[in-house]
C-alpha cells in the first residue's frame, strides 16, 4: 500500500513540474509576444505605409531659391575617423559615402589622441570635389572647427585658455551635447548642436531592449526606420537654444556624429578560436573552438576558414547616419572660408533629410532697404515681411522669440511680421496622420533703428 501511495505522489509532483513548466513556457511566449508586439505593427503596416507616404512626397519635389548670389550646400558635422579611438572608418571611405550620399562637405570631430588635437592629421580642402574641415571633439563639449593645420590643441589645458587657442588659430567654437552641463557664457562660442543622434539614442530608456525587435525583425527591409524609432524632438535643446538668442547670437547645427561603431562582428581566427567584436572596435569575447563549439558554429555560418567573417550586423553604418541629419548652408562657394563664415553667422538650416531631402528650403526677410537669409539681420520696418518655400507640403510654423505666432501648411508662404524680434522658422511633415519634425532654421534678426 505504501508503494502505491508514493507512486501517486511521484506521479502528482510530476504533474505539478509539468504545469509549471507548461505555464512558464506559455508566460515566456506572452512576454516575448508582447515585447515583439510593435515591431511586427512596425513590418506588417506602420512601416510600408510611411514609406508609401514619404515616397508621395519625394516625387513632387520643387526646389525654391535663396536671394541671387547665394549657392546651397549640404553638409555633415559632428563625425569621426579610424583617429577616433572608436571609430574605424577611413578618409578615403568617408568621401566614397560624401559622393554617394550628395553631401558638399564634412565637419570632422575626431577624439583627441593621447589628450592632443593634431590639425594637420585629418585630410583638409577640396577632395574630389567634397570639402572636408578639419575638427575636434574636446572636453566639455568643445568643438572646434579649422583650426590652422600647425596647431596642436591640449584636450586637458584649462577652458577659457583653450577657447582663447581655437579662436588664435582661425578656428570657429561649437558646442556638442548641449544636453550636458556647458559654460554658456563662453565668449569664443559660435554655435551649439540643437540636435545629436547619439544623444537621442542615450536619452530612451532601455534603448536596445525596446530596439532589438525591430533590428531582428525589420533592420532588412527598413534600416532607416528602424534608426528613426529613436528620434524625439529636441525641446530642451530648442528651449536653451532660443533663450540664449535673445541676449547673444548662437548658430545652429545637427551633430550627426557617425561612428559606425553600433554593430557587431563574429571571425573565425587564425588562432582555432571564433571572436566576437564589436565594430569599434572592441573585443567581446573570444571561444575556444572544440567538437561541441565546431559543430554548432559551423551549423549557424557554415564553413570556418581561418581568418572568414563569419557574420556582421552593422546598426549605425555611415551613409545612414550621414543622411539621417544635414546642415544646410548657404554660402558664395564651396571652399572652407565661405562654409565656416556661414556655419558662424548660421546663414541655413538643419534639416532631417533621412525623410525627405531638405534641399531647396528657403525663407528670407525682405523690406526696401534689403533680404536677410538665416543667421542675418535686417531692420524692422511697417514693409517688412517673410517669404518662403518648401520643397514639398508641410507645415511650416514661424517663431518669435521661441513662442510661435504664425503657423500655415502648403508649400509657399507669406507673412508679415508686427514688430521687431528675432524669428525662426520649424517645418513638420504629415506622415500616418501625425506631424514630423523635418526643418529646424535658424533665426532671422529683425531688430528696430
């Protein structure tokens, strides 16, 4: 009898592991259904449907045009280099991806080496046609750009006398990451990004868990929407960005700032072992392969030459992220002088061209006494007023002081203005019912006699 009882009570426990077990298995299909849940919305409708959408509207593209004398460029700031400790990419790759993406020119900001920004390490002027400018990123967010190729910067020398060394060697001061603390009150700064893409990646929470669906499942057909998943507006940026306007004048940017370091990479090495890296790169791990390992590798990546790639998974590759934000400048040529004197005075845009190529916004003050473009000025009067065009329908918002005050969809617009202020422009696209930050300008002057 005793046998029986223990033979039912070995049986209802097997009962009870096999419940949990079953009720595990189906809590970790939930879990993994809920958390996959937005990335196949994403593959099945949002996605295809923004696409359709987008291409509407890239196929109707009307080009406006600046003030006569003035040419357009597109450029790319805030980017590294193989000289970056976490960047591999080369010179000569960089203006492979210039070329095929149409970007005019490059603002550099490699990391210092060994605590030294060397000028004359980066390639400078007209190369094939792309103007690439030399620059740095330095401690506290310093950012400078053309710096005389003879001068040698200390990353760890004190603030104010390393400011006072940028603007010695011709160079022009921009901040980057303004959502960290700065010294606003620097006198040598010239500018600030209002938008970084790293920074908009740092800011979601769990960013790679909430990403990963969407890298496995939609990463293939949809690469740039994947990296948008990301992208909020920048308020506080915009905020800070206005407040400091109206007691000083601070030009605009979009820091890019391309690494394609976000990947990962698996080798089979000369040394029996399979590496796994990421695309810094940096070593993750490293397995010693035997019978077991062999055999499971060679199932997933096939046959395991030493020295083979066996897999790559690229996130953040350069030509996506070079287009994903512009700088847009309007300059007399294409050379150094004229593109840093614009991105000084702030004389464009920054546009999100990843969505719908930018290229040929325009808007501009005019009265009788002259036309003032982003960036300049013009003295208001009764006969003053803003006139401009979008390559495509959007909404185009005016602002004033960072409050808006007129607001109007289409693709030209008209407004006169009721007193003096100083006015930028933000442009939105319609997409699936919402609208999109596109356009960020910088602002016109408009101060009184």
């Amino acid at each position: 009898m005793a046998g029986v009882f223990a033979i039912i009570i070995e049986r209802k426990a097997w009962r009870r592991i096999a419940r949990v077990c079953l009720y595990s298995f189906l809590g970790l299909c939930l879990c993994l259904g809920l958390w996959f849940t937005p990335a196949v919305y994403h593959r099945v409708y949002l996605f295809p449907r923004i696409k359709s959408e987008l291409n509407v509207l890239r196929s109707t593209l009307t080009l406006g045009q600046p003030p006569a004398g003035w040419k357009e460029f597109k450029g790319v700031v805030h980017s590294h280099s193989h000289l970056s400790h976490d960047c591999e990419v080369s010179f000569e790759e960089i203006l492979s991806v210039l070329q095929r993406t149409g970007r005019d020119f490059i603002c550099m900001s490699d990391h210092c080496t060994k605590g030294l920004a060397d000028f004359s390490l980066q390639w400078r002027g007209l190369h094939e046609g792309k103007l690439f400018i030399p620059g740095f990123e330095m401690r506290r967010g310093f950012m400078p750009f053309g710096v005389a190729s003879n001068v040698v910067l200390t990353n760890s020398a004190d603030d104010g006398l390393l400011a006072q060394q940028i603007a010695a060697g011709g160079g022009l001061l921009f901040y980057a990451h303004p959502e960290e603390p700065r010294d606003w009150d620097r006198a040598e700064l010239a500018g600030m990004e209002i938008y970084n893409t790293h920074a908009d990646f740092k800011d979601e929470r769990w960013a790679l868990l909430n990403i990963l669906p969407d890298v496995l499942l939609n990463h293939d057909r949809h690469p740039d929407l994947v990296l948008r998943t990301i992208f909020d507006r920048p308020t506080s940026n915009l905020i800070k960005w206005d407040a400091l306007n109206r007691t000083r004048h601070i030009s605009g940017v979009g820091g890019n700032d391309c690494h394609q370091n976000a990947g990962l990479r698996i080798w089979c090495t000369t040394t029996n072992t399979i590496r796994v890296e990421d695309t810094s790169p940096k070593t993750l791990f490293e397995l010693r392969l035997n019978l077991i390992t062999r055999l499971v590798a060679s199932g997933l990546f096939g046959k395991l030459d030493p020295g083979r790639k066996l897999f790559q998974l690229q996130l953040d590759p350069y030509e996506l992220m070079v287009q994903h934000v512009t700088t847009h400048v309007w300059a007399h040529a294409l050379n150094e002088q004229e593109i840093l004197d614009s991105l000084r005075i702030g004389r464009g845009f920054v546009g999100f061209d990843l969505l719908v190529d930018s290229t040929g916004f325009v808007w501009f003050a005019e009265n009788a006494t002259g036309t003032a473009l982003p960036g300049e000025h013009l003295t208001f009067d009764t006969e003053t007023h803003f006139r401009g065009h979008s390559p495509c329908r959007c909404r185009i918002t005016i602002l004033k002081d960072g409050t808006p005050v007129y607001q109007t969809e289409g693709e030209s617009f008209e407004w006169q203005p009721s007193e003096p202020g100083i006015y930028r422009v933000e442009a939105e696209l319609k997409l699936v019912g919402k609208w999109t930050p596109w356009v960020y300008s910088n602002p016109i002057r408009l101060p009184i006699r």
